[in-house]
C-alpha cells in the first residue's frame, strides 16, 4: 500500500534533459576516496571508478554520484583544490563512455561545483544545505543544475553531533521547507530534498524519520533517501556495514511506499530488486 502524500509528478531539468521521477531512481554511490568507511580506496583511480560506473549502470543505476572526499566521522577534511585534484578527469570520462548515465557530484564546495559543471555533472549534492560555503547556492544558480538539499548541522565542525529533537520530523521539514522556499525565491528550480540520515541524528530518532518519511517536503519536492551502510542500521544488530544489505532493502521497500523518489546506495543490484518489487505491487 503506497502511504505517501497525494503530490504532483515530479521530474528535474539536467541541462536540458527532463527526468521523470513519477518511478523512483536508483543513485549508485562512486567514492573516489582512501577513507570513506565501507568502500575506501577502492575506486580511487580512473580505471577502477570508470569500471564501477559502468557496474552500476548496468545493475540498474540511473545516477552515478561521485564523492571526491569522505563525511564519515572522523574523516580526512580536504580543500576545493584537493577535491578537483582527486576527481581528475572522471566525470567526463564517466560522461564519455556512457552518455545517458546522470553524473551527481557530493561536494559542499563552490569551487568543486564549478569544475564539475565544466566537466559535465547534471546534479550538485551538497551535504551542507549551502553552510559550509558562502558561494555555493550563487554557484549552482548559475549553473541551473538541480539541487539535492540535505539536513544537516550548522558547520563542518558539528555536522555529526547529536541533536536532540523535540519532533525530528517536525524539526527535519521545517529545516528543509524553510531553505527550500529561500531557495526558490532566489530563482532555483529544482531542488531534491535528502533529510539526513546518519548526520548528527540518533538511533531511535532516524527510525522515526523513516516510519514518517512521507511527510518531507510534504509532497512539494521530490526525496532522496541516502541509509545505505549507515551505521544506525548495522551497529545495533552487531553486523558491519556491508553486511546489512537485506535489512536495508526492507528498509527501502519502506521508504518507497511512503514516496521517495530516489534511493542513494552501494548495493544496486540488490536495491534495484527491491525497486521491482515494490513497482510490481
């Protein structure tokens, strides 16, 4: 039974290409970093990254989002420039190679925008909902791409401390309603709402999120939901994070009954079974 909010169809403009979102979208993750915590080093070089791409692609992925620097806990913190020089010449590799594929960049960096944009990303995902970096919204406007706007902590420095929340839910959307509505004042068009999951947020509280993941936006924006190897999924059933892949396909199932639009995974293959499913229902 599908438990979302009656909403208007939903579709994003990437640099002239209008994509449907009315059947929801698998984003596979590419971490071109050393220290993201279940895939590290693993695709940081063109021919691993190129390889994986064309994996997921083939697995179902419609969107590839590259992530030049890791926002686990802990992480290595790198600049613009290190950011650019990590991501080479991927992107218009990936775009070369196979032209129907969506290219996401996970940057919170204005200067990253920019380069990605030249090199042909269709999608900025910024972590920081335009905290982090006082140029990124202007950026972005001027590139016209759609705009994944997450919830997060004020800064870099407290992004994964816990908060605590009267009513996540309550608290989530008024967060991103509010930056959406700023956002749309200044000219942006589209925008892609990701509520958060595994960013200063607890255990119990995710939970809810997802159990009322129908009410973000409240039917305005499409939602990304991003709970791949999170470790409010796998710490508490005692298993590591790629070890969870079942749990979190129920987990999607959810999600996609209550409406989100895209899934950002590691496990395409698995995620994209459990797409079929709830498409076949």
């Amino acid at each position: 039974m599908n438990t979302a909010l009656p909403a208007m169809p939903h579709s994003i403009n990437c640099r002239g290409k209008l994509v449907d979102l009315s059947r929801p979208l698998i984003m596979g993750i590419l971490n071109m970093t050393p220290d993201s915590f279940s895939d590290g080093g693993k695709f940081n070089s063109e021919k691993s990254a190129l390889l994986h791409a064309g994996k997921m692609m083939g697995e179902g992925a419609s969107i590839i989002d590259i992530g030049p620097q890791s926002t686990r806990p802990k992480a290595d913190f790198l600049t613009a420039a290190e950011e650019i020089k990590r991501l080479g010449k991927i992107i218009s590799l990936i775009k070369s190679e196979f032209p129907e594929l969506l290219i996401s960049l996970d940057t919170f960096y204005a200067e990253t925008v920019k380069f990605g944009f030249d090199e042909g990303i269709d999608i900025v995902n910024d972590i920081s909902a335009g905290q982090f970096d006082s140029q990124m919204i202007e950026t972005v406007l001027k590139t016209g791409l759609p705009y994944i706007l997450m919830h997060v902590n004020p800064d870099y420095a407290s992004m994964h401390e816990k908060i605590k929340y009267d009513d996540i839910t309550c608290d989530v959307n008024r967060f991103l309603l509010e930056k959406a509505d700023e956002l749309l004042k200044t000219g942006m068009k589209d925008i892609i709402l990701d509520p958060g999951f595994g960013f200063g947020k607890g255990i119990t509280d995710q939970y809810k999120l997802l159990d009322e993941s129908q009410y973000i936006g409240l039917g305005k924006f499409p939602v990304l939901i991003g709970i791949s190897r999170k470790s409010f999924i796998y710490k508490q059933l005692g298993k590591g994070p790629n070890e969870v892949t079942e749990e979190t396909q129920q987990l999607h199932r959810k999600v996609l009954e209550k409406g989100a639009s895209i899934l950002r995974v590691h496990d395409v293959a698995a995620t994209k079974v459990a797409v079929d499913q709830f498409l076949r229902n």
